[in-house]
C-alpha cells in the first residue's frame, strides 16, 4: 500500500486565544483549505477586528493557492470563527464546512441566546457526513467523528496529518475541557482512541497550544501519534477511561468559563456572520448576568 500524497501545511497562530490556524494545500495544483480561522474581538471595546484573518490570505495570495473549503473542526467556545469573512474576501466563493452535528448545538445555543431560526439555518454551506471525503485538488480530505469536547466535533485526517481541533492537545498539555453542554468526557477518551490508532508516524495538529510556564516558550503545532501515546499528560497508552473520565470530571468543574464564550457562540453558530443591525446599523450580542440567589434588582 502506498503512501499518501503529502501536502504543505503552513502553520499559522494567534497568540490572544492561543490558536492554530491552519493552511493545508496540494503542491500540485495549488488548491488548499484553511482550518479554524480566528476573527479578532477585543470585549473591552466590543470590536471586531481582522488582521488575523488577513494574514492567513497574505498567505494564501503569496503562495498562489485556490481556496476551495473553508473547515471548521467544531463550533468554537473561545475565539470567532473568521470563515465568513474569509468567504467573502476569496475568489470562488469557497465553502464553509463543518460536522453534521452542528445543528445540535445550533438549536440548543439559539435557544439560550434568543437567535432567531433564520439567523443560523443555511449558513454552512456543507455539513459533513462521518467519514466523508473530499478533494483538495489531487490530495484527498476526510471526515473524522471526534466527540467529547463538543458532540459536532470532527478532524480532517490530510495525507498522513490528522487536524485534530481540540481533541487533544501537546502531550505537556493534555487534553480539551468537556464541561460544555454535549461534552463527554467518555466520548473524549474513545475519540482519542480513534486518534492513537493512526500509524505512530501520522502528525496530529492540534487546534490550540498553551505552553507551561518553565518547560517551553514556544507554541507547537503537532506531534506524532507515537509521541501522544508515549507522552500525554492526561492520555497516554496505559491510561484507563475510569481514570480519565474521574479526573476530567474534577478538573473541569473548577475551570472558569472561556474569555469570549458567549461572544463566539452567538457568531460560530451563525456561520461567522454577526446578529443582523439595528435601524441604526449596530449589531448586538448577549451576554448573560448572573444575580446571586435571594438578590432582586
């Protein structure tokens, strides 16, 4: 059996929220896809911004590639998604693409933010089966089922590379939170069973780094299969799903809730696109207040 066919992958993060960008391209026709873009928000001033965004098409214009998918691994809890505004700025329209099952968390996130049915139906433009597959010009994509962290959670396993989103993270740093509504932290362990049987040589891509202060400085985009299983902090082989699952429970009920939940949940699941303006042009997002018990104001 041969080898696939190896692509470029250019390696693209954004300090703020500690994400990996990807750009993942075949060298013989230039076609590529971007993975979990970041669209810039400052909540101190309620801006958007898009100089991340920007960078990724500086790429993108630089190295001639013809963007055809848009790949969102899940519908992100700490950054916004800049794949609209990414549509929107490249030729071709190209698609923007995520799991089937983000119409899950869809319904349960408009329910709780009051967003209208309108706001959120159709702005995917494709919605993966499990183990789909697709074309990036000669290089073939497919569609990998990894629940836990979120239940529309998926990885792009690309030639010999699997993007992985945040099914798992640096061996020094473990494995993703899965405290939010539909996370599982059993579904994560199988998930990372479906990870660890790839070949030991495959690179898995993980979708954020947070290097521990005093081990390293520098944030790494992969390692290989055969490092997670003999390095994970929280996963390596060996590691039962009772243990898992008892210490993931613990450690996420204290994790505070991230910087920009509610500001990335309200824009990923419409798609990247903001609530519609006022009749005076502003767009405005929910955030929830908490009122102590016994408190009535």
């Amino acid at each position: 059996m041969s080898n696939p066919p190896s692509p470029i992958v250019h390696t693209i993060f954004e300090p703020v929220t500690g994400t990996w960008q990807y750009i993942v391209a075949d060298p013989s026709s230039l076609k590529a896809v971007i993975i979990d873009p970041v669209l810039d928000f400052d909540p101190c001033r309620n801006a958007i911004a898009t100089s991340t965004a920007d960078s990724l098409l500086a790429v993108v214009k630089e190295n001639g590639y013809t963007v055809t998918h848009l790949l969102e691994t899940h519908a992100h809890a700490d950054h916004l998604t800049a794949a609209r505004y990414l549509q929107t700025q490249l030729p071709g329209t190209p698609e923007i693409c995520i799991g089937k099952r983000i119409v899950e968390v869809q319904e349960r996130f408009a329910k709780k933010y009051g967003i209208s049915e309108e706001e959120y139906t159709g702005v995917f433009d494709n919605l993966w089966e499990d183990d789909e597959t697709f074309a990036i010009g000669e290089l073939e994509g497919r569609v990998v089922r990894l629940p836990g962290h979120t239940p529309d959670h998926v990885g792009y396993l690309i030639g010999e590379n699997i993007f992985c989103g945040d099914s798992l993270f640096d061996p020094d740093v473990g494995s993703a939170r899965c405290d939010f509504p539909g996370g599982d932290a059993h579904q994560l362990f199988s998930s990372v069973s479906t990870l660890f049987s790839l070949p030991d040589h495959y690179k898995i891509y993980t979708g954020h780094d947070y290097p521990p202060t005093g081990i390293r400085t520098e944030p790494v985009p992969f390692t290989t299969v055969g490092e997670q299983k003999a390095r994970n902090k929280h996963l390596k082989t060996g590691t039962s799903k009772e243990e898992f699952v008892a210490w993931r429970t613990e450690r996420d009920s204290a994790l505070a809730e991230p910087r920009l939940l509610h500001q990335a949940l309200q824009v990923n699941i419409r798609g990247g696109r903001l609530p519609a303006p006022s009749t005076e042009g502003d767009s405005f997002l929910v955030v929830p207040v908490r009122i102590p018990g016994g408190v009535k104001l």
